[in-house]
C-alpha cells in the first residue's frame, strides 16, 4: 500500500502547476522564513519525484560491472521473477538491468525518505560470505543489521524476545531474501505480519511477492552486494543529512562508524 | 560571563571560526563555553525546521518499570535497615556499627536451623545482593537502539565476532603485503600461548553480559582459532589477550616447604592437619632413614587390613623413596580407611620437600596432592542406607 501511495505521489510530482519549490532539485533555504514543523516538509517532499537525487547514484553500466545482471540457472527460475528477466545465456538467466535501475532507484528513494524521518532501517542478509560487509555498512550508515540466525517472534512477539517494549524497525532491507536455497527468510514473512515495509534484492529463485520493493538482481557475489550496500548506504545519508540541515543540527561525523552511541554497562 | 560575553562577540565576528568550533571537540573550558554558545545562536539562526520533541511508547514504558524499580528497592532497603536494628537490638549490639557478618551470626543463634542445604537456612542480606542489576535503557528517547547489532538480541556477542573478523582481515592484509614484499613474520616476537587458554563460556557470559549458547561459544571459539593461527598475530596481541586466561600450574601455585634438621642431624618435615573423613593425622617424614614407619607407636601391622596398608605404601612407592625415609605419624578419629587414608595424603605432602620439581607435578596428576573431600553420605528415610533399599517382594 506504501507503495502505491509512494508512486501516486511521484506521478503528483510531475503535474504542471506545483510551486516551483517543489519542482527544484535542490531544496531551498531562506533565513528569513519562520521556522516550519518538520512533520510538514516531511509531507511536501514526498510529493516530488526524486527529492534526494537518488536517479544519480548509479548508472545501469555500474549495475552491469557490478555483474547484477546474473541470475541463477534456468531450472531454479521463479514464475513470478519471469517479468524481470531479459533472457537466457548458457543455461543462466539474465535480468534485464533497465527494470532493475528503475526499481532500485524507487527503493532507494524511499529508503531515504524512511531515513529522512528520522525511521529505523535494518540490513538483512543471511550469506556468511557478505556478513561482515553488510554489518559495517549498516554501522557506517549509523543503522541497525542482522545477519545472524533469526529467531523467531523478534517482530511478532517483540515485547517478550527483548523483555521490554521495544520500537521496531520503520523499514527492512534485504541483501538476499533467501536463508538457504529453498527457504524464505522468515523476516520477510514476520515483517509483511507487523506490516513493517521491506526493500529486498530478489534473485531469479525467489518469490517477490511480499516484499514491498523488490529489486530484481544477483543476491550473491560479493561486488553486487557492496554495491547495493553502498547506494543503500549513501541514500539514507542523503535524508539524514537534509534532515540534520535542515533542524540546524551539527553535521554527521561519517569518518569513523558509529557501533553504539552509548558505552554499554 | 566574563567568557559568555567574549564567545557572543566571536559569534558576531567571526561564523567560519565559530562553526569550526561546533565541529572539534572542545577540551578547554573557554571551548566549551564558546561551542554551548554558538549551537544555541546557529539554532537561533538558521534551521528551517524544528521538531515536536517526542517520547516513544517504548521510553516511556522502559521509565515507568525503572521507576517503579526504584520505588521496590527503596522499601527493600527500609525494611532490611529495621530488621537490622532489631537483629542489633536483641543481640545487644549498635546498630549502626552492626555488619553483614554479626547479621549472620544474630541469625545463626536466633534462627538454628538443620536444614541440611545452607541456601536453605535463614538468611537476611541487602537487597543489592538478593535482587540482580538490571540493564541500562538499550534505545534512546525516541525508542531508537544504541548499538547496530541490537535486533539480533545478542549485540555485544555479535559484536565481537564482527571485531575479531574484522582483526583476521586485517592482519590477513598485512601478510599478503609482508609477502609481496618479501619479508617474513617476526619468530622473535611470535604469540605465546601455552599457558594461555581462551575464555571458558561462563566467564565469556560475564564479559559480554548475556548468555550464549554452546553452539555460539563454538563459533567464537573458532574465529579466535583462526585470527590466533595467523603468522601476524602479535600485531593483534592486546585484542586477542582480551579473551585469554592464564592456565594455573597447581603445583607452582602450592609453595613446598623446607625440610629442619633434627638433633640427629637428618631432615625432617611435618605436615599437621592431614584430614580424611573425620579421621586427622600429623606426619612426620625424616630423610635419610631405613623405611621405618611407625603409627601411634605401632609399625605398619597398626593396619590389619591389608588394602590399607598399600594405601599407606603408595606414595612412597610412586615417588621412590620407599626404604629411604622413616615415616611416623599420630593419628585420631575415623575408621581403617579414613586413617590410612589421611596418613597417605600426609606422607605425599611431606615427600614434596625431598623430591624433585617434575615428581611433584606427577604426583600432582596422579591425585596424590588432591585433599578428598567425601564424606560419608547420610541414611534416607524409606532406604535401609544411603542407597540401599529394603527388600521388597510383590507377593
């Protein structure tokens, strides 16, 4: 539903007669005006296509070199991944790399609108080999990960898994939506449950359907899954750093990650 | 104010100087005042927005248990303070100067008890003891985590896998350059780890503040393995000596005696207090001797039992020096068995002042320095004995 809402609003976007404000790329900033609600702009933004300039993060070349076009071979292809793919190659399924930008860079707009207000965004990703560099892009994004085995009712019965009331992430983002090669990751069932939205890179194996913005892509090689760390990443910089500007706030220090904010007793 | 006037005046002055000054960390404290200054006139300033200040639900949830907490633990502390001055009152003591230790013996005297297991008995303590620490709020005050890790629910485990891959990476890093370059690890200053073991799981437990399970132990276990197995891990050694334990060498710990010189002119060595069961012996070893051993006056015949008397013979067989010292030695208390026994403990603890270093150690390992502690085990009602149960026939 999100997403519908999010694409209703990006067609408002491009209807002639907005306030050219809201048509520029760049927000504006007069010292003059009375200082705003945040909860306002963070209503006004949304209606512009592309507020954050995610469309500049990436080309479909850097997708092609990054090898996002490979799926995996044809007898483990999903029915309803055969939309995304552009063909076949040796037995190997390719995506068709034009729908993934288009569907990434929507993913990608939103994850920073999502950091933008302030929301809490957790990488998944349950691949040992990418691990360790999806859990340091989430700490250098100053977010939250989980890679580890997951288990169960940490959404669904949150209160009891952390013994306290606990706020749950405002966004999922899945590096690989699969914890092994026949099975979903139960996170992305649990998160359609709390009705938490999920971005997910969806191989050619896996079923897209409850996740709220599939990128179709390879979940696998590691230069495909630094590359979606790092756009993720510099997205959500992108909206906390209008948000910091825009509050007045001292800017983010990004030299040195962040692992907790607080020394722990 | 002397300083507040100066840092406006900078504010009006100077903005490049004074966002430089938003932006270091400020040590002194004309710093400190300027930085507080300038954030409050650039908010003033600048922001083209501002926030409704907000408490989440889980804030607000974590503040109320804290309180009410607090609140539970302030009547604790009332009620242990009156019971202490009523301890001190009937024991006729000050109650201000009454301690932890008179508050058990008052309890102990006031409140006997034969119950059998202590953690069963009447027992006053402070509340700080009887009720664990409690965590710290994890999330701030709009219910956002501190630490990245924290929806695993393990964060400073996770964590410390994250780290040690992190070190494995980095020393992995430097040797593929040591080797391009052609140089190799330093053997001088190779990691030393006998003698070193790495945190059991229970010790681990209480670094990281939760529990772990076996299966995450051995996950750990085997990152420090592997980061510990590199040619480079010197480079690493303050991180990896975080988690290591220094294994004891029990007999080193355990400080050997020298032996006196008797009005004969041999050595000897006493050891008093030898228990075993609720028999209780002294032992006296003298160096050179003729294998003479004499028990209250008695030689070795003082046990008919023929088992006990090898008890008594073995350490000095194990360490050879049957025939070469005299034995004598008082005991009272207990059976055969337990006296043989205690005399046995005796004469090996003694022995370790006429042997060598390593005899010590192999005695240590063969159990002969070990006190036993067992102890006869109680009849139970409906049993004819300890184990033993009456006979019993259907029909």
């Amino acid at each position: 539903m999100l997403r519908k809402s999010l694409c209703n609003l990006s067609r408002f976007g491009q209807l002639p007669g907005l306030s050219r404000r809201l048509q520029s790329t760049q927000p504006e900033q007069s010292a003059e005006t009375e200082p705003e609600d945040i909860a306002v702009i963070e209503q006004r933004i949304l209606k512009h296509p592309d507020y954050f300039q995610v469309h500049n993060l990436f080309t479909v070349r850097d997708l092609f070199n990054a090898r996002v076009h490979y799926g995996h071979k044809e007898g483990s292809l999903d029915d309803r991944m055969r939309p995304y793919l552009f063909g076949s190659r040796l037995g190997h399924l390719i995506f068709d790399l034009d729908k993934t930008a288009s569907h990434l860079r929507d993913a990608l707009n939103f994850a920073a609108h999502i950091a933008f207000r302030d929301g809490i965004i957790v990488f998944f990703n349950r691949n040992a080999l990418n691990a360790h560099l999806v859990e340091q892009k989430a700490q250098e994004a100053g977010e939250f990960s989980h890679t580890r085995f997951w288990r169960g009712g940490i959404f669904t019965n949150a209160n009891v898994q952390f013994d306290a009331v606990t706020r749950l992430p405002d966004l999922c983002i899945f590096l690989n939506t699969q914890n092994n090669v026949m099975a979903q990751h139960t996170a992305v069932r649990d998160a359609a449950k709390m009705a938490i939205p999920t971005i997910g890179i969806v191989d050619s194996n896996c079923n897209p359907n409850l996740i709220t913005y599939p990128v179709p892509g390879n979940d696998d090689t590691p230069a495909a899954v630094e590359l979606y760390c790092n756009l993720f990443k510099e997205a959500i910089l992108r909206g906390k750093r209008e948000r910091r500007q825009l509050l007045g706030l001292p800017p983010l220090d990004e030299s040195q990650p962040r692992r907790s904010r607080k020394p722990k007793k | 104010m002397a300083v507040r006037v100066f840092g406006v005046n900078l504010i009006k002055t100077n903005r490049n100087l004074l966002q430089n000054a938003c932006k270091t960390p400020a040590t002194t404290f004309g710093h400190t005042a300027v930085a507080q200054l300038a954030t409050e006139v650039t908010v003033q300033a600048s922001p083209a927005a501002v926030q409704k200040q907000k408490v989440s639900k889980a804030m607000r949830a974590y503040l109320k248990r804290a309180n009410e907490h607090d609140e539970f633990m302030k009547t604790q502390h009332l009620e242990f303070q009156i019971g202490k001055r009523h301890l001190a009152n009937m024991m006729g003591a000050d109650a201000e100067t009454f301690t932890q230790e008179d508050i058990n013996e008052a309890i102990s005297y006031l409140f006997p008890s034969g119950l059998y297991d202590p953690k069963a008995r009447p027992a006053m303590k402070s509340p700080e003891e009887v009720f664990p620490a409690r965590k710290a709020a994890e999330f701030d005050e709009t219910g956002r985590p501190f630490h990245s890790m924290f929806y695993t629910g393990k964060p400073n485990f996770f964590q410390l896998l994250h780290d040690i891959v992190e070190e494995t990476r980095k020393l992995a890093d430097l040797e593929e350059r040591m080797l391009r370059r052609g140089n190799k690890p330093d053997e001088n200053q190779k990691l030393e780890m006998s003698g070193f073991q790495l945190l059991p799981k229970d010790q681990l437990e209480l670094v990281l503040v939760e529990s772990i399970a076996d299966i995450e132990y051995s996950n750990f276990t085997n990152s420090m393995d592997r980061l510990i197995a590199s040619p480079y891990a010197y480079k690493s050694k303050a991180f990896i000596e975080r988690f290591l334990k220094p294994l004891l060498d029990q007999s080193k710990q355990l400080e050997v005696p020298k032996p006196k010189i008797d009005e004969q002119g041999r050595q000897f060595i006493t050891t008093y207090e030898c228990l075993r069961k609720t028999a209780r012996a002294d032992v006296t070893i003298r160096l050179p001797g003729t294998g003479k051993i004499s028990i209250n006056g008695k030689d070795i015949s003082y046990f008919e039992d023929e088992n006990c008397r090898e008890q008594l013979l073995f350490p000095l067989q194990f360490s050879e020096m049957l025939g070469k010292v005299d034995v004598e030695a008082n005991v009272e208390g207990g059976g055969p068995s337990g006296q043989a026994g205690a005399i046995r403990w005796g004469i090996a603890m003694s022995l370790r002042s006429f042997v060598d270093q390593e005899m010590i150690e192999s005695m240590r390992l063969a159990g002969l320095l070990t006190r036993d502690y067992r102890r006869r085990e109680r009849k139970k009602f409906g049993q004819e004995g300890a184990r033993r149960k009456y006979t019993w026939k259907k029909r």
